[in-house]
C-alpha cells in the first residue's frame, strides 16, 4: 500500500513550499481531488464501536498525501546534495591545480628575496650603514612584486602540462568539501615552494655582510691611523703595510698621501723587512750610518723625492706573529729623531690595529694578549735606540777613540749584550773591525760576560787555550791577526753584565800593562752608568750607603736594639754548577744575613722566587733588610773574613724574641741572569742574644725545597758567628 502511495505521489504535481518552513502548504489544489476520486488507492476499515467517529474519505485521503510529499521532498534534498558535491578526482585535481600556482609563487618570493637582499645587504646596507632587516625588506618587497607578474605564467605553464581546475557548477564550487581541499592545495604549494626557494643558502655566505662591514670599519680606522700618528709623531710620511707570507713581501694598505697607493716592498730589505722578520721596533736617528742603509731604497724613498734621515718602525701582532709594519718617516719639527714617548705612542696604536685586525671569533683573552704583545714589543737592539739613547752613542765614539790612542790599541769595540739571544753585538767600533756578533761564551769577550771577569790574553797564552787561529788570523775579515786582547765587562748596579770593552792588539806587541787595565775599567765603570740609565749614579749612591750601614761604626748610631754582627770567615766544599750549565763548572759565592719571623727552613717549595722579590723590594728601602758579603768568583772554599751588621726590620720590633730567627743564604752569583739560591742555614735569634754563636764554628747548610737534587750539599760548611749588637761598646770583631 505504501507503495502505491509513493508511485501515485510521484505522479502527481509538485506541492507548493513555504519558503521560510520548507513544509508543504496546506490545502490540496483542486485537481488532486479529482486524481484522488478517479483512482481510490486506500481501503479503509469501519471504526470499531464506541470509537471516535471517523474522519471524512476525502480528509484522510489529503492527510496521507501531505505526508508523502514531505517524505519525497527530503528524498530529493538528499539527492540533490548528492549531485551537488564534487567526485574525488574533482577533488585531487583541484588540489593540484591550487598547488601549483603557490609552489612557483613561493619559490620566486623566498629565491629573489634571499638574492636581493643578500645584494642589498652587500652593497647598499655597507655603503650607507643600513641594517640586515633593511635590506630584508627591500628584498621582500621586490620578490612581491615580482610575484604579481609570474603568478599568471606560471598557471599558464600548469595548464600547459595539463593541469587545471575541473569543470564544477556554482554549487560544487561553493561547497564547504571543495573549500578544504583547494585551501589545503595553497598551503601546501606555498610551504613546498618557499623551502625550495631557500636554495641560494646553501652556496650563499652568510657571514659576508659582517665580514664586509668590518672591513669598511677598519678601512675609517686605519685611515684615521695614517692621519693621527702622522699629527702626533710629527712624521713626514706614514705607511701601514701588511705582510704577504706567501710571496714574501709587505703590501701597503695605507698610507699618507705623500706615499704610492698600495706600494709593495720586500720582506728581506731595508729597516722594514727587518722588523717584519724579526718582531722587534726600529727606532734610528741617521740611517746612514747603519748596515741596512741602501741609498737605492733610501735616498729616493719610492721615487717621491723624499730622503730618508730617520725611521720608526713597529710591528703589528696578529695570532702570534708579525701580520704587519707601520713605519713613520723622518721625524719633522724641531727634533730630527724619535723619541723614546713616540715609540710608546706608536706602540700603543699599533696595539689596537692589532684589535682591529683581530677574528670576530676570537676571545677577549686572546685580543689582550695580542695587545699585551704589542705593548711588551722590545726594540731590536741594532736598530732600537732612541734620539736620546742615539745622542749618548755618538759620545762613545770619541770615548773609544780615546781609548785606542792611550792604550796604542789597534782596535776597540763597545759591544752589547742582547738578552733574547745572548748574542754580544758591536755598538761602537773604533779601527778596522767590522760590525759582528758574538755569542755569549764564545771568544775572550764572550767568556769574559759570561763569567763576569775582565780577560787580558797575549800570544804567550796560547797554551790556555783561548787562541784560536781560524777565529783569530785574519779575525772578523779585517785584516788583523789578534796577538792580544783586552776585554772588561760593564755592569750596572746589581752586577748584571751589559756588555763590554775590547781592545785589541797593544802596540809593539805586548800585552796590556796592568795600568790599561785600570784605565779601562775606570773608563767601563761611566759607561755602564751612561747604558744603564739617567738615575744609574743615585742608585749606586745608595748601593754604596747600604754597604757602609752594614759596617758597625755606622751601625752604632743608626739601627739601635735588636741588631746582630755576623762575622763571616770561609766556606768549604761547596757545590759545583752541573754539567748542563753553559757557565764555568765552579760557583761565585756570596752570602746574605736576614732576620725573620718563624723557622725560615720549615718553608715549602718557591723560596727562591720568594726571596728574589723580597731582594729586589729590599733595594728600595732606606736600610736594607738582607746584608750581602763580597763575591768570590770561582771558589770552592771561598775566604770571605768579613763582619757584616744585620738589622731588625721595623715590623719586628715588638715581636717576641723567641719568634724571631737569623736567616743566612748562600748564593751562586750570576753575571747575565738572576742568582741562584744555593743552600740556607738559619739561628734562633734567642740564642744569638744568649751569646751561644759568638764563636766560629763550621755550620751544616740545608738544601732548598724543591732543588734538593741540584746541588750536593752534603759536605759543605759555612764558618760563621752571629753576636747580639750592643750600641754603647766598642767590638774589635
């Protein structure tokens, strides 16, 4: 029966919709009552009794005909909504096509942003110190608008290759199923074009911008360098060159507007090529007197006219080594060379071209050693000296000649001592010799510093071996055939070596008369003033107070309570220098007297360090804290028979007694380097007050920590004794 109903619905006309309620209108049109009288399709049963009467035929025929087209109403929604959404090869091919388009779109949006602006960023961003994101955002804007005109070439190309969208009605297209999939399409077009759009990272630097930046940086400073020191150091032309490792040479980078862009020189030649290969500042006054003067290079620097009188060069440090050289030309003004103030002025400068220069990466560490270098750079001693210093050399000459002409030498020599490689040079040289170098320890001379001993050889000394006739004959390729030798060391006020005189070859064949010698150790003693400084005569003036403040007549009315006469008379058996040593196997003894607090021999390793500084401290003080004995060169068993007063510190005053020791040290003198700590022995100084060292007695010394095995102390003795001071009595120690 159902079916009937549902056949004759679809027979029959569409029922009119409300538009807001999407139901069927009511009452029937007036041909549905025929359609429903001409063909019945119900039958209907009596009502049983006592039921409710019944509807009319013609009302129930109308009920159950409204029902049926409201059925078949939802039907054909259903039906509808089935046609109206999109297959899925609709779908897909949506999905690609929305693809597609955002793929090109994206690649050329990140290729051409990444490429503009690293562009950008190189050239326009460092000439007008603009910043990344600027040049990221012209970048962007340009890959946009880029993006506008390829979008349409590339849908173009899509349909080309035969992809496009499909064919859909409004209603397809507007569904929310096709929506997702063309959204999902962009997405994922976009996200696949932008990543292969970063291709040009993977060859690009990125660093080149910085890189370029601070090279445009250093370019305003070095320029800014050039200009500045050649204001300050009043030169008549200034360069900045850097060295070239590969090819040899220095390239200029900078430079005064008197100098050729750009010049080159080579790393072997002249004042320049010195410093670049050796590390050490020039500072010269009159080039033409040195060895590396060439009137090639010099007379006409670089074909600009100028005539190189003096220089200053100073090296510039970079990861350890000589990256570069700046040179400052003639000094102008009133002054006609450069002063010790300019080297130091220059020096600190090229400390921060040495910064400048320096990696981004590198460490704050690294950059202060690196300045630390620059600043601690020496002067090569040859070449170092400044107008000052230059002035004093030019008196030696006339110093030298007149020891030549008193002594009837055919040759004097003043020559140096270069510390780094223990190398004698000739400063000054009067008579025919060359400029050479020595090695300390090698020849008279070189003996002579080592062990700080005045030499005075003769051909008749040949059986000591110090002749040797393929040094000697011919020696140096003067000329001169050495028969005998003078040679004096200089020190300064601690006995530290400087140098030396040598005189060579007495006249008439000779040797040196004892009165030469003392000429020229008199003339070695001013000298060694003149090399170690202005304020050289105020500390020997208070080297020798130190030494009359030890004697007891002085002492008496000068260091009161508390201090102690140590009489010192000999040593035995003492230590040899080991083998190793390139000094003489024997040692230079001295001895020094202290007075400390707590037992000195129960201290741990360092105590030579320790006493070292508190040696060096001491030679400040008005009244010294350690008394020193005279050196013995070269003795085992040493003769001193010296008294030597000690003073209580100040800061030991109210100290108890029984805290309070007398510390004796021997030491092994050395000429060229700091002395060596030998062995200690130490007195309570109770005991000294209670009189029981007044006696000289032979006394053990101790090894020093940390060096028990340097020297063999197991026979060696000391003879000595220690007496309280007493002010008011007269000794006759």
């Amino acid at each position: 029966e159902a079916a009937s109903v549902m056949r004759l619905i679809r027979s029959l006309p569409r029922l009119p919709l409300d538009a807001s309620t999407r139901r069927i209108q009511p009452g029937p049109p007036a041909s549905w009552a025929l359609a429903v009288g001409a063909r019945p399709f119900c039958n209907f049963q009596a009502a049983p009794l006592g039921a409710a009467p019944s509807r009319s035929r013609s009302e129930h025929d109308y009920g159950n005909v409204q029902d049926a087209h409201q059925a078949s109403q939802a039907l054909d929604l259903e039906q509808l909504q089935r046609d109206t959404l999109p297959s899925p090869a609709q779908l897909k091919m949506l999905f690609l096509a929305s693809a597609l388009p955002f793929v090109g779109f994206g690649f050329l949006d990140n290729f051409l942003m990444i490429l503009c602006g690293e562009a950008i960023d190189n050239t326009f961003c460092v000439a007008f110190n603009f910043s990344t994101m600027a040049a990221a955002a012209i970048g962007n804007t340009i890959s946009d608008a880029a993006g506008i005109f390829s979008g349409g070439a590339v849908e173009r190309l899509a349909r080309r290759a035969g992809v496009e969208e499909p064919e859909m009605t409004t209603e397809q297209r507007n569904h929310k199923t096709t929506k997702v999939w063309q959204y999902s399409g962009q997405l994922v077009g976009i996200v696949i074009g932008c990543t292969l759009g970063c291709c040009p990272l993977l060859w690009m630097d990125p660093n080149e911008g910085a890189r370029q930046r601070r090279e445009k940086e250093r370019e305003e400073v070095f320029e800014s360098v050039i200009t500045k020191v050649q204001q300050l150091l009043q030169g008549e032309a200034v360069g900045l060159l850097l060295f070239d490792q590969e090819r040899g040479e220095l390239v200029a980078s900078h430079q005064s507007s008197n100098l050729p862009k750009s010049f080159k020189w080579k790393a072997t030649e002249g004042f320049i090529g010195h410093v670049a290969n050796t590390g050490q500042f020039v500072n010269i006054a009159d080039i033409k007197d040195e060895m590396l003067y060439k009137p090639s290079l010099h007379d006409n620097f670089l074909d600009t006219g100028i005539t190189v009188q003096s220089i200053l060069c100073m090296p510039v440090f970079k990861d350890g080594k000589v990256h570069g050289v700046v040179t400052v030309i003639n000094k102008m003004g009133n002054s006609v060379a450069f002063s010790q103030k300019d080297e130091d002025v220059l020096s600190a400068i090229c400390s921060h071209i040495s910064v400048a220069l320096a990696d981004e990466k590198q460490s704050f560490q690294e950059v202060i050693d690196m300045c630390e270098q620059s600043m601690k750079t020496s002067g090569s001693p040859e070449y170092s000296t400044s107008a000052a210093s230059q002035r004093m050399a030019t008196l030696f000459v006339p110093a030298l000649e007149g020891i030549r002409n008193v002594l009837g030498a055919e040759a004097t020599t003043l020559m140096l001592l270069d510390q780094s490689s223990q190398e004698l040079y000739t400063e000054v040289i009067d008579g025919p010799l060359p400029p050479h170098r020595t090695p300390v320890g090698v020849g008279v001379a070189g003996q002579a510093v080592a062990s700080g001993q005045l030499m005075n050889v003769e051909v008749k000394d040949h059986a000591s071996g110090w002749f040797v006739a393929a040094r000697h004959k011919n020696y140096q390729g003067s000329g001169l055939d050495v028969r005998s030798e003078l040679v004096v060391p200089l020190f300064d006020t601690s006995r530290k070596c400087l140098g030396a005189i040598k005189c060579i070859n007495k006249s008439g064949g000779a040797a040196f008369r004892e009165e030469d010698v003392k000429y020229v150790s008199e003339v070695a003693h001013h000298i060694g003033m003149m090399l170690e400084g202005p304020d050289a005569g105020l500390r020997r003036v208070l080297a020798l107070s130190r030494q009359r403040m030890q004697e007891k007549n002085v002492l008496q009315g000068t260091l009161g309570q508390g201090a102690v006469l140590c009489n010192l008379e000999k040593a035995e058996y003492l230590p040899s220098r080991s083998e190793a040593s390139n000094r003489r196997f024997s040692i230079d003894p001295y001895v020094t007297f202290s007075i400390v607090r707590g037992d000195p021999l129960e201290g741990g390793p360092g105590v030579q360090q320790r006493l070292m500084r508190a040696r060096n401290k001491d030679r400040k003080a008005a009244i010294r804290r350690f008394a020193k004995s005279g050196t013995i060169l070269e003795d085992a068993n040493p003769s001193w028979n010296e008294t030597i007063a000690v003073a209580l510190p100040q800061k030991y005053r109210d100290v108890p007694v029984e805290d309070l020791w007398v510390y004796v040290l021997l030491w092994d003198y050395d000429s060229l380097q700091a002395d060596d700590l030998v062995g200690q022995t130490a007195f309570p100084l109770l005991d000294v007050q209670a009189g029981k060292l007044r006696q000289v007695t032979p006394h053990k010394l101790a090894p020093i920590p940390g060096q028990k095995d340097l020297y063999n102390l197991e026979h060696a003795r000391i003879w000595v004794s220690v007496s309280p001071f007493e002010g008011n009595e007269e000794d006759d120690a």
